[in-house]
C-alpha cells in the first residue's frame, strides 16, 4: 500500500527539531522528518548515533530536550506513552515468559478493555497474519528465535496501533531467517497499511524494507531518500561509505573532464581542480587495458557465491570491483585488467569532503 498525504497536505507524523541531550552529550540534534499514512520509513546509522533514543521519545519512554512531536497535527508530547496508540516490537521481543502465544497477543487488548469474544477473534487474526495460527496455547519457551518474534510483531499489531515502531526486531535472527523475516514483514506492512518506522544499523535490512531512509549520524541526520537515491546518489561521504562498499578515488577535474590515473570520463559539473571520485564496486566493468583507461593489476579476487569481488591495484590506489558470476572464467590474480564505468555512476565531490 503507498504512502498517503493527508488530504490537507498534513504529514501523518511529523518531528520538528526534536532534540535530545543527556547532560553534555547532544543524542539527537535537530532532526526534523515528516512521514505520510503508510509509509515504511527507517532511521539508519551506527551504534549511538540516535536512532534508538529517537524511536524511544517517539513512544515516550524518553523526554525531549527541546523540539515537537506531532501525529495528525496533534502535540504528541501532551499524550501519555499508554495512551499514543503505538504498536511497539524490541529487540528482545520482550514477551511474558508464563504466558502462552495467544495470551501474550491479548495483554494489549485486556489492556484496553476490550471484550473476551472480540479479543479472541482479533488474536486469532494476528496469530494468522504472522503465519502462527494453531500456535496460540504453546509458550515462548517452547518457540524458535522466528517464531517469539512472529509472536511479538502480532501482540504490537492486534492492537491495530496508529503508528509500529520496531527497534532491531530482526537482530537476533540468523541470516537466513533474517532475510525471511525481512520478507514477511514488508508483505505484512504493505497488506495492513500500517505507518512503520523501524530502527536498524543493517544496510541491507533498511534497503529491503524502507520506502525511505533516515541516514544518522552523531545525532544528526545526514540524508532522507528513498533507500535507491541514498544509495546511487550519497548525499555526504559517510553516506556513501556506510552504505555499502564503495571506492573513492583521488582525481582531477577541468572543462567538464574527470581524470583519474591514465582514465578520463566526460561529465557536466561545475566543480574544478582536485576532486573525490565515488564509485561503487558492482557498477565497475573489467576490461582490456587501454591508454585511456584507469588500468591496473588483480591483486586479490574472492568467490563469494553470486560473484565475484576483486581487488585490483591502480596508481589511483586499490579498487574494489564486483563482477558477477556468470559461469565464464573471470580476470585471474596477477593479471592486468582496465576499469570502466559510466559517468552516470560517478559522484563527483571537491576533494576537501574526502576523510581525513
């Protein structure tokens, strides 16, 4: 289901300057996000850059320092966490451990007064959606990693909350059932509509996921985009190194030409003198060497499955590139290749935005 303004032009959430200091230490610095009805948003980024905290003064659990929280135009901050109308899932899943499936789904409803027959059926109806049905009477206990976080996702869903916050649910989960999981929650989000903000340090699972990533840094945000602009077009370069691999490379630009080593790529840009050139592995074609061409030796390649990852080593410094494992037999350790790419997949950035 796509994201929907309200008919006002309102954002459904919206975060105003939301600021969060403890003491001297500044957690979260002036974020300001608008997200629509529906939409599937995650707040991206390392260990404390303050995606968690702001998940948490979202839900309440944590009071903010300065800034407004607003849900359907309305002061969130005024409301009490009980009463936001937030279906919220922790890492830790945190279910009852006395309690079976079924009766963890209810506590939220028995919270809520609702009947004992419209509890049931509602339960039911979660236990279903998350692919648990026949399953209500068993205890976590008894339950895998997948199946305590299918049951956590439900007991936050059967309330049919306004807004599902999920704080690394899928963290404690295998690969491979993590990237099940990945799977049934997006399908599950998209069936329901539900507005969902989810906190991750995963690239991966924030590109699967999202319709749109919150990229943090040191409390602040460095990029909103959709998960396929942030990752083609980096709006910083630590968005650009934390979104994967990528390779920057030290070059020159002059009249529209970018060169890099012996290679030269013509590319429209207003910017001049030295440069920083980003690239990512995957978009890097191995070819012949050629006197225009960035040329270099393989130094190290490595099978990982579905291709193959290259190390090569180029008087601009050492290039990862990617290709893909077709079955046909690929540049060998030792041999001279030539990089090529389209200027499409080149940023371009003044050499003084490069780390130091």
């Amino acid at each position: 289901m796509a994201a929907a303004r309200a008919q006002d032009g309102m954002p459904f959430l919206e975060l105003d300057k939301l600021t969060k200091r403890f003491g001297d230490q500044l957690a979260v610095d002036d974020l300001s996000l608008a997200v629509d009805k529906g939409e599937f948003v995650t707040l991206l980024g390392p260990s404390g850059c303050g995606k968690t905290t702001t998940l948490q003064m979202i839900a309440g659990f944590a009071d903010v320092t300065s800034g407004n929280i607003r849900l359907e135009g309305r002061d969130l901050l005024a409301v009490k966490p009980a009463r936001r109308g937030l279906g919220i899932v922790f890492q830790s899943y945190a279910l009852f451990p006395h309690m079976t499936a079924g009766a963890n789904v209810a506590f939220g409803l028995e919270m809520q007064g609702v009947g004992r027959a419209e509890r049931e059926a509602r339960v039911s109806e979660a236990l279903a959606l998350v692919g648990l049905a026949g399953l209500a009477e068993r205890y976590p206990r008894r339950m895998s990693g997948g199946q305590q976080q299918r049951v956590a996702l439900a007991r936050a869903l059967v309330i049919r909350p306004r807004i599902l916050l999920l704080d690394e649910p899928l963290s404690n989960l295998d690969a491979k059932l993590r990237e099940e999981m990945q799977i049934e929650l997006r399908q599950i989000q998209r069936t329901l509509g539900t507005t969902t903000m989810l906190v991750t340090h995963d690239q991966a699972e924030a590109m699967a996921l999202s319709d749109r990533v919150v990229v943090m840094n040191a409390g602040r945000v460095e990029q909103i985009a959709t998960p396929q602009q942030a990752y083609e077009r980096p709006a910083s370069p630590f968005v650009a190194r934390f979104l994967g691999r990528t390779n920057e490379l030290e070059g020159r630009v002059s009249l529209g030409v970018v060169k890099i080593g012996s290679g030269s790529w013509c590319k429209p840009t207003a910017q001049a003198g030295d440069a920083m050139l980003v690239v990512r592995p995957e978009k890097i074609a191995l070819v012949s060497p050629a006197p225009d061409r960035l040329n270099g030796i393989v130094r190290m390649r490595v099978f990982q499955g579905n291709h193959w990852l290259y190390r090569i080593e180029t008087p601009a410094g050492a290039v990862l590139a990617i290709r893909q494992n077709s079955g046909e037999p690929g540049p060998a350790e030792g041999d001279a290749v030539g990089l090529s790419w389209s200027t499409d997949d080149m940023v371009v950035r003044p050499r003084s935005e490069a780390p130091s």
